[in-house]
C-alpha cells in the first residue's frame, strides 16, 4: 500500500502565498505522475497540477502564471507553491499520485484546507 499525507495548507490573505507538501510512503516500487486537485463547497473535484517523474508539468487554466508544481524523486515528494493567491483559490487540495505498489492504481492523499480570505 502507498500512503499520501499533505501539508500546509492554511488561511491566507488574497494576495499571498502557501507551499502545499505530500510525502508518499509504504510499499513503493514506482511512481509515475503526481499532482493536485482541488474541491471547492458544491463544485467537482478538479486538476490544478500534475508533474511527470521525467518533469514535464500540466497546469489548469486558471493558476497559470501563479502556482508551481515540482517534485523530489528521490524522496517521493511533491510540492505546489502557489502565489497571488485568490479567494477562489478557496477549497480542499488533495494529493495524488499514481503509483506501483503491487500493481498500478490512482492514491489519494486525505486533503488539505487552503482557505484565502480577508
């Protein structure tokens, strides 16, 4: 099995910043892509970032310009700074990561409140 934890979400001003972490861990033989997505109150779950393990990254629309998404290989982490923060940036941002434990399946971290308020 393959356990994901995220950190660091937070309140934050509209305007400022926040690094989100997800560590995984367990019985990993390899990791393919890892990424974001987010859920705000009564909307569908949705892409923000993902990142190959060779480095090639996919951002929604709509935090282009404004979030980062990178990883550590060699540690099985993968972070999202974000910057010029929004307060439709509001919502639940869950990890992901598609991993080889003993076969191939789609972990989810449990999700990590990023509130951006005044």
């Amino acid at each position: 099995q393959v356990q994901l934890v995220e950190s660091g979400g937070g309140l934050v001003q509209p305007g400022g910043s926040l690094r989100l972490s997800c560590a995984a861990s367990g019985n990993i033989f390899s990791i393919n892509a890892m990424g974001w997505y987010r859920q705000a109150p009564g909307k569908q779950r949705e892409l923000v970032a993902a990142i190959t393990s060779g480095g090639s990254t996919n951002y929604a629309d709509s935090v282009k310009g404004r979030f980062t998404i990178s990883r550590d290989n060699a540690k099985n982490i993968v972070y999202l700074q974000m910057n010029s923060l929004k307060p439709e940036d509001t919502a639940v941002y869950y990890c992901n990561a598609d991993a080889y434990s003993h076969y191939w399946h789609d972990y989810w971290g449990q999700g990590t409140q990023v509130t951006v308020s005044s």
